[in-house]
C-alpha cells in the first residue's frame, strides 16, 4: 500500500489526505488531539527549514546571474517581466480588500503579536530589520533582514571566483533536496491539520477555504486575462488576445498540470519559435523567466499574507500595502524550484505587519492544503507569461 501511494503525484497523495482528514474529523471528532501533533510537526519542519532556504536561494540566483550575449531585447522583456509582477501583486492587494479572506488557525502563537501602529512604525521596523545581523536573522527567521543580507552577499560574490559560486550553488541544491524531502512529508502534515481544523471549525472550513481559493484563482485569472494583455496591447499596439490565448493555451494548459516552469521551457521554446520569436532572445529570455518571472507567485504571496492580516484585524495603510507590493515581487523572484515553493516565501510578507513566524508558517500550511488548485494555477500564469512578454517584445521590434 505504502508503496502504490509513494507512485502516486504529490497533488494525488495531498487530495487523499484532505479527504481522509475529512472524514477521520467527522467520524472520530474526538481524536483530533492525537492528530494534530502530525501537523505542529509539519510546521515545526517548515519554520526550521524556510529561514535558511531563502538565504541560500536568494544568495545563490544572484551570485550566479549572467546575461547571455546577444539578446538585444534581454531588458524589454526585463522590465515587462518587473511590471507584469508588480501589476499582479497590485491586483492581488486590490481584490483581497474588496473580499477579504479569513483563516483559521489550529494553535495560537507563543509570541505576544504586536501589530504596527503606523506608518513610520512599519518603515522603521523595516529598516531595523535590513540591518539585523545576518547570524540573528536567522536564528529568529527575520525574514526581511534575511532577504536584505541574501542580495547584499549574493551581488558582492557576482565577483567571486567560479569555485566559490559552485560551491554556492551546491549548497542551494543540497538546501532544495532537504526542502523537497520535507515537501514529500506535506500530506501526512496536512491530514493532521486538516482533521484538527475540521474537528475545530467544522463546515466553517470548507467554506473558508473555498474563498481562499477563489480569490487566488479569481486574482490570476484577472492577470492572465487583463492585466497581461493591457501590458501586451501597449507594447505591439495591436489586439493582444490572439497571442495571449495562443499562449494560454498551448503553454498554460501544459504548465496547469506538471506544475512545474522550468519543466516547461522546452514547450515555451517550441511555442516561441513557432510565433516567430528570434532564437537568441528566447534562449535567453525563457529560461531566465522560469526562474524570476513569477507573477503568480506574487500574487499568491500576496493574497495569502493579507488573509492573514485580515484574520488578525491588523490595519494595513496605503503606504504599507506600496511596500507589500515590492516585498512581494522581490520575494517570488526567489520562488524555490520545488512544488508549492512560493508558498515557502510568505514569511517575508507577513514579517512587515510583524506577524510571527509560528502564525506565517500555519499559513504556509494551508497553503499547501489548496495547492491542489493554487500551485496549478500558479505555474499555469507564470510559464505562460513567459513566452507572452517575450514573444510581445521581438515580435514588436520588428
């Protein structure tokens, strides 16, 4: 049986213990005290592993960034990548207000929670927080100190020899394999919270959930099928829905279901040559896409972070959700290769309006109770807006 299951997707295995979480919380209501500790551990795995992960992600895609000769259009579609994911995590900031999520937790923090009281309150915990040791940072998972000292080291060691970024690199594969370890852990984890959450809040649940869902999905639906084309429109000049559908379609759809952007590049590439898009540039731009180019990762980033702000009554001003926007896009630049790992960068965001991390990881975790839906989705966006600013940038230049 263990073995028949461990053949089985990571979706698959998720969707199964949802629905075996379900059932053991209808069932058994009583039993959800002995199966929570599956998820506090799930947690604990994550708190433990997300701090360094994002150090050594961040550290290492700067260190070894390089440009490819050649591709006159490289910074165009750049700036359009830029744009693209600010416009999504504006996006994503305006429909979380017109319908805000609320979450539910399965255990309150140990940390007294003490929201900023204003504006220059939140700016100088920012800046307090940039500054923090880089030992400290992570040993209290300060995530935004954490961000600061990965880009200040990471654009210090682009200079380094290519020893040292080996070196680098081999340390972020390591970190991803532990990573992706854990991630394999997810659905005994999530069966665990899901039979506490639903022992707890009972229907209360589903109908959350369903919320969250369809603001995330609803959100990238809007940048996929708005905001994407505004940008595509501008730039050719011309009816943009063709190329966008086209893309959608035969990039979008395959991203959907592998889940995967770097597992798609062949297919991008394919589709690019086939729209007529210079070799040059789509060699570059494609690949180097899959990797920063992640507007649904903002936009998950996002939504799921002002959930939590929202679950907690924390006020956010207009200031604060300008600073939201560029944490968010800065952070999905950082998104980890392995399912579900914009989910992991959340912690960051959620770090501006001082939210512990024991309450950013629960919401890791129910992230990764609709990333069945999200995750999906999440690729579909970002593979497909690939090889749409792309393919908008050269077709437009000649």
């Amino acid at each position: 049986m263990f073995a028949a299951l461990a053949r089985l997707s990571l979706v698959t295995r998720i969707l199964i213990a949802i629905i075996l979480g379900f059932l053991v919380a209808y069932l058994f209501p009583n039993s959800a005290g002995y199966f929570n500790i599956l998820g506090e551990l799930f947690i604990k795995a994550l708190k433990s592993i997300a701090p360094i992960l994002v150090f050594v992600l961040v550290l290492a895609s700067i260190a070894n960034f390089k440009v490819g000769g050649g591709a006159s259009n490289l910074r165009p579609i750049l700036i359009l990548y830029a744009i693209g994911m600010l416009l999504a995590a504006i996006s994503a900031i305006i429909i979380s207000t017109l319908f805000p999520s609320t979450l539910i937790f399965t255990h309150a923090s140990e940390a007294a929670l003490q929201p900023p009281g204003s504006v220059a309150e939140v700016l100088k915990n920012l800046l307090l927080s940039f500054i923090t040791n880089p030992i400290t940072a992570l040993h209290e998972a300060n995530f935004i100190g954490i961000l600061a000292w990965a880009v200040g080291l990471g654009a210090a060691l682009r200079h380094g020899s290519e020893t040292t970024k080996q070196v680098i690199t081999d340390v972020a594969d390591a970190v991803n394999s532990i990573i992706r370890i854990v991630i394999s852990f997810a659905p005994v984890g999530i069966f665990g919270l899901v039979v506490a959450t639903f022992a707890q809040a009972g229907l209360e649940t589903l109908k959350n959930y369903a919320h969250l869902i369809a603001v995330l999905v609803g959100t990238m639906l809007f940048v996929a099928l708005v905001i994407n084309p505004l940008i595509v429109g501008i730039v050719m000049r011309k009816n943009p829905y063709p190329l966008v559908l086209k893309c959608l379609r035969e990039s979008g759809i395959t991203a959907f279901f592998t889940r995967s952007s770097a597992a798609n590049i062949p297919v991008n590439l394919d589709l690019a040559k086939r729209l007529g898009v210079n070799d040059t540039t789509a060699n570059v731009a494609i690949p180097l896409g899959a990797t920063i180019n992640m507007a649904g990762a903002a936009v998950t980033i996002t939504v799921l972070s002002l959930a939590a702000v929202h679950t907690l009554n924390i006020h956010v001003d207009i200031v604060t959700m300008v600073i939201l926007c560029i944490v968010s896009v800065l952070s999905a630049c950082g998104a980890s290769g392995v399912a579900s790992g914009s989910l992991l960068l959340i912690p960051i965001a959620c770090g501006l309006f001082g939210i512990p991390s024991e309450i950013a990881m629960q919401v890791v975790a129910i992230g990764m109770v609709i990333s069945v839906l999200q995750d999906s989705t999440e690729t579909a966006l970002n593979s497909s807006t690939d090889v749409i600013f792309t393919a908008a940038i050269d077709l437009s230049k000649r």
